[in-house]
C-alpha cells in the first residue's frame, strides 16, 4: 500500500512536471515511514505480541 501511495505521489509529480515535488519525494517516504509504518508496527505489536513479531520476521515492510 506505501510503496503504491509513493508512486502516485511520483506519477503525479511527473504528470504535472514539478520537480520541487519530485525532489520533495524521499521526504514523503521518510514521513509515511516513521510517522505511519512504525508506529502501525509498534500499534500491532501490543495488540498481538509475539504473534505479530513472527508475522513482521516473515514478511518484508515494504514488498
């Protein structure tokens, strides 16, 4: 889903030839990264302990 939302943001940004946003674009994934993703893991990982932490061991974050 991130790694979706991080290419319309580049879609969008090249479609309407802004390269201030293009430029701006590591920034928008750091945010959705700390701000969003770690603490959605940190969420999870109270709500379903050891299970989820087995869960994230399996799975790549963001592929």
């Amino acid at each position: 889903m991130y790694v979706g939302m991080a290419l319309v943001y580049a879609a969008v940004a090249l479609a309407v030839g802004s390269p201030l946003a293009m430029a701006l674009l590591p920034a928008a994934i750091l945010v959705i990264h700390r701000g969003v993703i770690l603490r959605e893991e940190r969420y999870l990982e109270r709500k379903f302990g050891d299970e989820y932490v087995a869960y994230r061991a399996r799975v790549r974050r963001w592929l």
